[in-house]
C-alpha cells in the first residue's frame, strides 16, 4: 500500500523533475542531456547481458572506476551500462567507456519507467554504489529476477534513523537486494538493522585508488615556487565558503596562500564573488599560466574538475568541506594519498569510521569550528617537524586500508556467471 502510494507521488512529480531539470540546466548544460532517458525513454538498441553499475554521482563515478578496473582485469570483455544520477557523474563516467559499453541517466522512480529501462537493457546483474536504494527499482529488479547488490555500501546514523522512519517503504527496498558489501562493521551493522542482506565488510573502494601522479607532481612543483605555504578548503559547501573568507578578512591570510575548491561547479563564480566581497584578492585555476601556476592572490579559486591530485600537491595542509556545517563531510581519503593532513570540523557522519581512523592515525585533525580550524591550519603549516609528522601520517593511513576492489569484483564476478 505504501509503495502504491509513493509510486503515485513520483508519478506526479514528473513536470517537476522537468522543470527542475530544465533550470539546473542553465548553469550545467550536462543535465539537458538526453532528458527522455530519465523517463525509460531509449532509442539505440541494447544488447543485453551487460553488467549495469550506478553511480549516481562524482565520488560515486570515482570509486566506480576503481572497481571496472578490478573487473577488467579479470574480465576484459566485460560489458558495461552506465547509469547517473547527476551531469558531474555521467562526465565523470564517460571516460570510463569502452567500446560495447552504455551510459544513460538513472530513470525516474516510478514503476513504469524502471521496467522499461529493464526490458531495453536486459543488464545480467545491477550494482548499486553507496547509498542509492529507491524503493521502485529494487522490487521490479527482484520481479524481473534482475539480481540487485549494493557495493561499496555506506550507512550512517542519521541515514539509518530516517529509513526506520520510513520503514515501510525503506525495508522492503533494502530486502530486495541480493547482497549488501559494507565500507566497516559499523555500515554493515546498520545496513542489517534496516533489512539489507549484509553478505561482507570489504572496505572502502576509495583506498584502492592511486593520485594522477603528473598531477601531484606539477602541484607540487608549483608549491616548491610559493612564496608562503599553502591551506586548501577541500570540497567546500555553501556556508563554509563565507565563513573562511569573514574569517581571512577579520583575523588576515596570517601569511599563508588560501586555496578554496568548492565542491560543487556550479559555485564558481559564488565562491570568487563571495572572496573578492569581503576584500580579498583572487586568483582562478582557469586563468593560471600552465607553467608558472598560480598568480599572485589573497585566495586561489580552484574551479575545474578532476584536478584533486594537482590541488592537494599544491596544498600543505587542507580543511574538509562539508565537515564544519551539519552536512557529512567530504571523503578524506584522496587527501591522505596524496601526502596531505586534514583539519576537519564536527560534522564527519557520511564517513564516521575513516574519519575517526584518520584521527587516531594521526593523518587528520578535529577542531569544532572553522575559526579554530584556520587556526590549527596556520599551526601546523609553521612548525615544519610537526607537518612532516602529519604528512608521514596521511601516506601510512592511505596505504593500510586498500584491497576492496579485488574483493568486490571477485564477488561481483561470481553472480554474473551465475546470472549467464
């Protein structure tokens, strides 16, 4: 009764999700792509008995990538359908296409648009990355005989509370998959408090993954010329932004170069307004020489996309977006590989364990605000034995936790067989 109704609500919705697609749109020409796609709407053939792996976004892509690469060095002649929900993530996921492979958007959550993406593709098994369970795809899944995991899967508290809120609908979703792969024992313990058949704890997929090392290295030789040490505002959100700059402009640079990434694209030209309107004198990644690197400035904008490796060469010492407003946190671990000790905020519940291992490894920081996190950034970027400490902390802390790819797409591997 309570799917029926949801299915309903979603159904309605469609000129909604339209509209909301048409204005996200202006600003990210990505998500005009192709829109019939979210409504199960196909027109190339398919063939079927592709492995169909979502990822409805950036971080989700990524990690991803870190699995195709496991499954094709087992399987090279894998085929694969792509599904996103989100522009960043199908440009993310492009690159990642061989020939024989598919990518179209995630349909919409309505009973109709699910079966018809099933009947079109045919996939031989579904993965799901991380968290994106919809009440409607698991149970036509299940009906088609689809087998349907979770990989990669996380769940945090506030998570787990809000689906036992919504029980009804959230259980029967999360029992409708054939597996659930957890990052720690504590989403595994979660996952199965709400339903999900928990079949392994593998690890996170993101400690697989190695730093573009031209990247690193160009950053790095662009650090070795600035003149003053350098803090990176890693994958910052809205809010976090304005606070870092009140914070420059009340207390000074206290004589570092202050690099912010915000973590969304669309924010770009906000976050240099919101610098240069609080006095402080900007520099954009789009606009530095590739040779010489930054330009002279207060605050270096770093608006361009997959470049994380060559920001956290530039940078000594980041703050973790997300994590000093009640948001989650970013993902850390990227940081910890590139050499590059974090100073994060309160709110790390999107990923509590790596965060709290992070912390007792020595490779991240907590303060309670982002007034203390500035700080404990000027702290450590000037007392160089103290930086170096961090630094050997961050690679250790990266290097001890890989192995999750090998283990979920042996895993993986073995439903496919037996879905042929």
């Amino acid at each position: 009764m309570i799917r029926n109704l949801y299915s309903l609500l979603m159904q309605g919705a469609q000129p909604l999700l339209r509209r909301k697609l048409r204005r996200r749109g202006q600003a990210e020409p990505g998500y005009l792509e192709a829109v019939d796609e979210r409504f199960g709407l196909y027109q190339e053939h398919a063939t079927p008995g592709a492995l169909w792996i979502h990822a409805v976004s950036l971080g989700e892509t990524r990690a991803a990538a870190l699995l195709v690469q496991a499954l094709r060095e087992r399987d090279p002649d894998l085929r694969i359908l792509f599904t996103h929900g989100t522009a960043t993530g199908r440009a993310e996921g492009a690159k990642l296409l061989r020939e024989g492979d598919r990518q179209v958007w995630l349909p919409w959550d309505t009973p109709q648009a699910v079966r018809r993406f099933l009947a079109h593709f045919r996939p031989s098994v579904g993965v799901l990355m991380e968290t994106e369970v919809w009440p409607n795809l698991a149970e036509v899944c299940r009906y088609a005989g689809v087998p349907l995991v979770l990989a990669n899967a996380r769940m945090s508290e506030k998570s787990m509370r809000q689906a036992l809120r919504l029980r009804q609908l959230s259980q029967p979703a999360y029992a409708s998959l054939r597996a659930a792969w957890a990052q720690t024992e504590a989403d595994a313990h979660r996952l199965a408090r709400i339903g999900a058949p928990v079949a392994g704890v593998f690890g996170n997929l993101k400690f697989d993954a190695q730093p573009d090392p031209a990247q690193l290295a160009r950053g790095r030789g662009w650090r070795m010329r600035a003149a003053q040490p350098v803090a990176m505002f890693a994958s910052s959100r809205e809010g976090e932004e304005a606070e870092l700059f009140r914070v420059l402009a009340a207390q000074g640079t206290s004589g570092l170069r202050w690099l912010v990434v915000p973590r969304h694209p669309q924010r770009f030209d906000e976050v240099a307004t919101l610098a240069r309107q609080a006095g402080l004198s900007v520099s954009r990644r789009s606009e530095w020489d590739e040779q010489q690197g930054p330009a002279d400035a207060d605050v270096w904008i770093g608006d361009s996309l997959g470049e994380m490796a060559l920001y956290y060469g530039l940078a000594d010492v980041a703050l973790l977006g997300g994590s000093f407003l009640p948001l989650g946190g970013q993902n850390l671990i990227e940081a910890a590989a590139c050499g590059c000790p974090v100073v994060m905020g309160p709110h790390t519940f999107n990923f509590a364990e790596a965060a709290q291992d992070a912390q007792a490894g020595g490779a991240a920081l907590r303060v309670e605000t982002l007034d203390e996190g500035v700080r404990q950034a000027v702290a450590l970027v000037k007392d160089e034995a103290l930086l170096a400490r961090h630094v050997e902390a961050a690679q250790a802390f990266a290097q001890a936790h890989g192995g999750a790819a090998a283990r979920t797409a042996e895993a993986l591997l073995a439903l496919v067989s037996a879905a042929r």
